[in-house]
C-alpha cells in the first residue's frame, strides 16, 4: 500500500494462495462430534467429482487425519517449500507428521498463529479447487488466526443432534460472523442409527436437532451422516468409506452433502459479497480517511480521533472495557502510513505515532461514521 488511495475493492481475493480457488474450514464448538472423519470423507467427495482438493489439518492438539488416510510417510521439501503427502488423490498436510506419536503440543498463541501461516505460506499446495481445512474444536486461536490471515470462501459447521452439542456448535456459528466469514451450511453427523439386521432406525443421540437449527437460524443444512459402523472401520484402517466404498449409504449421504456445499458455494460466488465491506480506502498523509463501501457510502474519519477509537487490548481494558487513551494526548500531527485488510473482517492501521495492533472491524468502522466525521 504505497499510494494515497488504496484499493481493497478485490477483499475476499486468495492473495497468499492465488492457485486456491476455495478455502473452507470445518468446524465444530465442542470435540468428539466427529469433525474429522467428516472432514477426510467431504474432501474425497469432492475430489470423486473431478476437483483438485487439498486437506489441512490444523487440529494441533489432536491431529487425526493421517491416521483416518492411513498415510504414515513424512512431506518432503524441496526448494524450501514442503511438499504435501498425496493419498487417494488428495494432498494432506497436518500436525501429525512433525510431531511423535506420544507427543503432546503444548503451544500459546504466537506458535499456533506460525503454524498456521507455515501451512498456508510454506506448503506447496499448486493448483487446488478446494483446500479443506480440519479446525481444533471450539473459538480459539487457530480459527482466528486463519481467518485473520486468508479470506476463506466459507465454513462447515459440525455437529451431532443433542442440545448439548448444538448449543457449543452455535458459538462456532456467532465466531465465523463476527469475523464475517459466510457458513456455508451444517452437518449432523450420528443423526441416527440403522440397524445392518433389521433394517430398523434408532435416534441414538436424538434426530433432526441441527436440521430444525438451520432452519431458525436460515442457514443450509446440508444433510446429516448417520452412525454407522463402516465409517468407524474405515477411518481406522486408514480407507474411509467414500473412497473404500462409493455405493454404501453413509458414502452416498457424503458424496450428497459434498453436492450441496457445492451448490452453496457457487450461490455465494453469484451473490457476492452481502454484507458492508470496504472497497478503496484513501489515507496516506491525508488530514482525513475516507472510505468508500460496497453500497456506495463514503465515510470521512479524522485521523487523531479514529486513532482514540483503537479496539487493541493496549488501549481498551479488556475486562471494564474502559479506555486508556486520551484523545488530548494524540498528537494533532498523526497521520495513518498504512492500511492493510485483515481476512474478510477488519482494517488494520499502522500510525505514525509507531502504534498499529488495533484491528478495526468493519462492523466498528461503520458505527463510528457519524461519530468521527
């Protein structure tokens, strides 16, 4: 960003992987709901169709997908780039296979946020349709920082049918729209059991609950996966069942959901981006910031008093929620040098006053407005 007006109108553009036509994390908000078997089956699904797809494991504190892929060979690198483990047609890259299998990962923040952008920056993932991505259970780090760091086309959320797990899953759905990244549909995996003698259904852990949430909360529900034996077999020998077995019911139910996902990513491309984001920002040395959204509003900030408005831990006591800031103490002189977006939901502004940790969501930018024109 080297001249006074900058562009930002291309926002959800794969900057950091141009080959990558689409990213999408599945996720859930508690574990042992099945995410990762749910993760390797889609991404086999997907590929039967003829795509190029790419698995990312970035569930660091329990990495499963080598062993539901039965892959037990290590990436090579070559020109310091590593290369992913190719099995059944899709490239993998996950935790599992730079740490022993008695090993725990006990990481903070910083070291979650590197692997993340080691997985997207130094891993040689050429040509892909879609990059699936096997998120941790629950809102913490890892999802922040992928969504910080690339704009996804869109998340998968995971869950089984009890409230319990439902009620978990919705925070996963409130963390993807506060950091404006679509949910492209839900998945209840152990929807109900089918006896392989009788024939007859039972509702194990409850039917329908995810089904009956999409529905209030109008987002897709892309089907449901019932318990079934052969997936557990499968995922243990290292063959799941979309690619072991392509004519079996619970198979047939991914390759169907993987047809929705589809559907819904192609809708969302046609519809483009629905909410207010920002499309040219004019900043440098200027006495005024001034941004333009996609629905035609021009927003004029000044600098010192959008600077007072900092959201940044270092300027917002996180637990009152009081500002340490005073706007007197700002220098009249400040300027923004640089603007830079953050994934699908913030500007970050570096200051000449060296400051430049606040992310500015673009939820935030449009209330203050009025209030710092």
């Amino acid at each position: 960003m080297n001249s006074p007006t900058t562009s930002i109108k291309e926002l959800g553009k794969n900057r950091l992987l141009p080959n990558v036509k689409n990213i999408i994390p599945v996720a859930s908000g508690k574990g042992g709901v099945g995410k990762s078997t749910v993760s390797a089956n889609l991404a086999l699904a997907l590929a039967r169709t003829g795509a190029k797809v790419g698995v990312m494991d970035a569930d660091v504190y329990g990495p499963s997908i080598p062993t539901i892929l039965g892959i037990t060979q290590k990436p090579l690198t070559e020109n310091n780039r590593i290369i992913p483990v190719e099995k059944y047609g899709l490239k993998v890259i996950s935790m599992g296979f730079f740490i022993p299998v008695n090993e725990a990962v006990i990481w903070r923040g910083p070291m979650l946020h590197k692997m993340v952008n080691d997985f997207l920056n130094l891993v040689d993932w050429g040509e892909l349709d879609y990059l699936i991505v096997d998120l941790p259970p629950g809102t913490g780090d890892i999802q922040l920082s992928l969504c910080q760091t690339i704009p996804l086309t869109g998340a998968v959320i995971v869950s089984t049918p009890q409230d319990v797990a439902w009620n978990i899953a919705q925070k996963a759905i409130v963390m993807f729209d506060k950091l404006n990244t679509p949910v492209l549909g839900i998945i209840e995996n152990m929807s109900h059991f089918v006896c392989n003698h009788c024939g007859k259904s039972e509702e194990i852990f409850g039917s329908g609950g995810a089904k009956r949430a999409a529905e209030n909360l109008e987002i897709p529900y892309l089907g449901g996966i019932p318990i079934d034996t052969s997936i557990r077999l499968t995922a243990d020998e290292g063959d799941p069942v979309v690619h072991k077995d392509p004519a079996s019911r619970p198979a047939k139910e991914f390759i169907r959901i993987a047809e929705q996902l589809v559907a819904q990513v192609d809708l969302r491309k046609s519809q483009g981006e629905t909410k207010k984001v920002p499309t040219k920002v004019d900043f440098l040395n200027q006495p005024q910031i001034q941004i333009e959204w996609n629905d035609g509003k021009k927003s004029v900030y000044s600098p010192k008093k959008l600077r007072a408005e900092c959201p940044c831990a270092g300027c917002v006591n996180e637990l009152t929620g009081q500002r340490m800031i005073e706007v007197n103490r700002i220098p009249d002189t400040i300027r923004a040098l640089a603007v830079h977006p953050v994934g699908r939901y913030a500007l970050q502004i570096v200051w000449s006053d060296g400051h430049a940790t606040g992310l500015y969501g673009f939820e935030l930018l449009r209330k203050l407005t009025s209030s710092l024109e």
